[in-house]
C-alpha cells in the first residue's frame, strides 16, 4: 500500500495532484487502484486538450469495470504518460508515483484550495 | 458499512470477510468478487486449482412417480435420456421460447432430480415449475440445505480427492455421486462454470466452513487460490458458457443463443416448444457469435454493435481474456452477418473500435 503525500492534493473521486510551478502531474489514488483491481486498460486525452475541472480527462479499466477520470483542476496536457498504454498495471503498482496519467499547464491554480489534503483524503476514504 | 437493503449472504460470507476478499453486491447476494487479484485467480484454475463459494445458486428437488414427467414438460432438454448419477444443462423456458433460466439437471433416482438454478432466478424459477406442476410432482425448494463450493482446475482432483472416499477419477465429465467429503454427506458433480476439469460439491451449509478451509489446506502444495465472482466470470467467458441476463435473456431463444442442442425438438411437448419449431420453420434472425477486439479498447455489456457503419447488435459479456491476452466478447449480430473473420465496430463510449468475429470457444483446454 502507497503511502498518500502530504504535498499532493486529492479529489472525492480519487484523483490527485502533484503542482510544481505552473505544471501539474495527475493520478488516481492508490485507493482507486485497489477498488478496481487489476488494471489492463487507460485511455488518456491527447497533448493539447484543454481540461475544466470536474470533466472527464479519461478512463481507466480493470478486468471488471470501466472507470472514468475527472480532471482534479483545469488546465492544458502538455504530456502524456506513454508507459501506461503498455503497462497499465504499473498503476497498480505505483499510483502516486511512476504511474502518473498526465502533466498539464496550469490554467486556473486557484482551483486547487478546493482540493483535499492528504490527512482530509485519507479521513473520507476511513484510511 | 451498512445498507438499506439487508443483502442475503451464504455460510461462508464471515469466512470470506476473514480472508479479506472484496465484497460486492451480486444480485442481492453479499458476495466476493476477488480475494488476491482476478488476473491472479484465473491463471490460477488454467494452471493449478482454484475454490469457489457458489453457495448463492440455488436448488430445487422434483420427486415423485411424475417427477420425469415434470422435469422433461418444463424443460428444453430430454431427462429421460439421462441415466441415474448423470447430469446436463438444460433450459426452463417461456411458452414463447424465451428463456426463464438455464440450469443442470442431475437424475439422483428414476423418481428424484435435482436441480441447480442461477441465484437471482431461483424463486422465478421455483414459482415458473410449480405453477407447471399438473402431474401434481413434489417440488422443493431446497436452496437453505445445500451449500455448494467449485473446486476447478488441472489440480481439482487430487485436490479433492484428499477429502473423499468416493474415487474422482471414475466419476466422468457431467457425472456425478452420493458419497462424503470430509465426513460430511456431498453430493460431488464433476460439472464446473470455467472450462477446465473440475468437481461442483454440495454439502450441507453448517458444514461448509470446515471444508472450505480442509480444501484450502489440501489444494496448498499445488497453488490453490480462493477464488471470487470476477475470475468465474472471465473463466466462463473464455469458454463461452451463457451467462443469464447477458447471453440469454426472457427474450433470447436457445436457437439464437448457438444452444439448440438443448433444445429436443423430437421430444414430447415441452413449454417453449411450439414457439420454437416456429422460429425454426421462419428461420433465426439473430444469432450470439465470439469477437477480439482488433483496435484498442475494451468492449463491456450493453456496448452497440455497428457493421458498415450501420447499427447490428450489442455486446452481451465483454472484458479481457487473461489467457489469451486479447479483449474479447460475445455479441448478437443477424444471422447473414454472424459469420467468423467479419470485420465489426464495437462502439466505446462513442468511439467505433475495431473488432473482428471470431470462432469460439475463445479457450478449449487440452485433454
């Protein structure tokens, strides 16, 4: 089990966000990963799209079920983790970490106060 | 965590939360749906042995000088050819051909079948045959005294046969015997829902804990995993068994669902007969036929169908095969199109996606 960091921000739909100037690396958490168990699926948008915060950013599948992903804050992708399409199990092995989804400019940073902290996160899921 | 709706649970439901298996509601059932991983269990019933709690399944006792009469009047496949200690898959239908469930008969006696039914229709099902019951036949609800546990895999039976007298290796594909395991009485079927070999006990609920844990203990030195509802539904997609509610439904006949052969149209009257040697004569307009996916995505239940670009059908089961490492499913497509090697697009939340009919079953194990 993935530790939750303290330097992340987290949504109720199990999303997080690591900010580092402008950019933002988004993931799910690492009790979305147990919930959906083995992941064999991660359909991610493209270099350039433009997310709002609260909408579908993708999805991400296990053996079982189909689960979307919601944008934690809006912002442009700049990057696209590529090593998922082939080895999406890493975000059963790594969710806070080398499985991040995507990084993204910032467009709207006052978005994150409206995020949860990792004590908050950890408090709504009974961690 | 508590719920509205009190969800029935089976005797093991404690045994399961102990293992720390996940738990989901399955029809009404509190019920695990994984233990280590599905991908885990699976591989593990394809290469070793894996245990199952299905005591959620139901069974219903038909008894009497009628009992025959009965069983072969409300169902599509001929009892009177099974032999006593044998068993098949049959199907209950409607009066328009439609099915109520599927099940396995097993002839205990020439006075005395048995039935196991889908949990969440055994009271449809229990209600569907009394009602039919003119011969005036005894029909039990049995479903509180049997708790019923899969044993599957190339492991299964000596697995298996640690716990019991009774010889496995005599009881042959969809045989079954009266004997005990560990002591307890068992009725042991060599029946299963995942394509491999493997054994279907039914023991009495009071009983199972101690023999969930006994096989648990005997299956150890070949791998085995307790198993959840995820692996059993990927197993028994890759063989392509009918899944009720997905494949066959009150308004899919066994001709469209590729199970005529559960259908006994030289039988005496059975309900659903008529109706189905009328669809017969006019001939099947849809029919349920494997794919793998060819673009990347995962087709699930309920996804539509497109062929030339034109609405065809619908996917009934859909996922990954953990053996195969593809993405299959099982579809209905009308006829003229439900040929293998057909190029088709499964629609993915809006998006058509490659796919391409294929022969099934998607997995056959070697004998």
């Amino acid at each position: 089990m993935s530790a939750y960091p303290e330097n992340y921000r987290y949504t109720k739909e199990h999303e997080w966000v690591r900010v580092d100037g402008d950019s933002g690396w988004i993931g799910i958490t690492d009790h979305a990963q147990q919930e959906l168990g083995d992941i064999v699926y991660v359909d991610l948008p493209k270099v350039g799209a433009k997310l709002e915060q609260g909408k579908t950013l993708g999805s991400v599948e296990s053996v079982k079920a189909v689960s979307d992903i919601y944008a934690p804050v809006s912002g442009e992708v700049v990057e696209v983790n590529e090593a998922l399409q082939t080895a999406p199990e890493k975000l059963n092995q790594d969710p806070h970490g080398e499985a991040w989804l995507v990084r993204i400019r910032l467009t709207a940073p006052d978005e994150l106060n409206q995020l949860l902290s990792a004590a908050d996160y950890q408090n709504y899921i009974g961690a | 965590m508590t719920s509205a709706t009190a969800l029935k649970s089976t005797p093991l439901n404690s045994v399961h939360r102990r293992m720390g298996a996940k738990m989901v509601d399955f029809g009404g059932w509190d019920m695990p749906v994984q233990y280590s991983g599905i991908i885990e269990e699976h591989t593990a019933v394809r290469q070793a042995v894996g245990l199952f709690d299905v005591s959620h399944m139901g069974e219903i006792e038909i008894r009497g000088p009628e009992a025959l009469n009965l069983v072969n009047y409300v169902s599509s496949n001929d009892a009177a050819k099974l032999k006593i200690g044998q068993v098949h898959y049959s199907g209950l239908l409607y009066e328009h051909g439609g099915f109520v469930d599927d099940i396995l008969v097993h002839k205990v006696d020439h006075d005395h079948f048995f039935l196991c039914v889908n949990a969440s229709n055994q009271e449809k099902d229990y209600d569907h045959i009394s009602t039919l019951n003119r011969v005036r036949a005894t029909v039990e609800f049995a479903s509180d005294r049997y708790a019923q546990l899969a044993i599957q895999g190339p492991k299964a039976l000596p697995t298996l046969q640690k716990l019991t007298r009774a010889d496995l290796a005599s009881i042959r594909y969809y045989h079954f015997v009266d004997d005990e395991v560990a002591e307890a009485w068992a009725r042991i079927a060599r029946t299963g829902y995942t394509g491999e070999d493997g054994f279907e006990i039914y023991i009495p609920p009071d009983e199972a804990p101690r023999i969930w844990d006994l096989l648990l203990d005997a299956g150890q030195e070949f791998g085995i995993r307790p198993c959840g509802l995820g692996a059993r539904n990927t197993l028994r997609l890759e063989a392509k068994m009918a899944l009720y509610g997905h494949e066959i439904t009150a308004s899919i006949t066994p001709l469209e669902a590729d199970l005529a052969w559960i259908a006994k149209m030289e039988k005496p009257d059975f309900i659903g007969k008529t109706a189905l040697a009328r669809q017969a004569e006019r001939g099947v307009t849809r029919k349920l036929i494997g794919f793998e996916m060819r673009g990347r995505g995962i087709a699930r239940d309920g996804y539509d169908v497109y062929v030339d670009e034109a609405p065809a059908g619908w996917v009934t089961s859909g996922g990954p095969s953990p053996t195969l490492n593809k993405n299959i499913g099982l579809c209905y497509l009308p006829v003229r199109l439900a040929e293998a090697g057909r190029s088709i697009q499964v629609i993915i939340r809006g998006q058509p996606v490659e796919a391409v009919t294929v022969p099934t079953p998607f997995y056959k194990r070697s004998k």
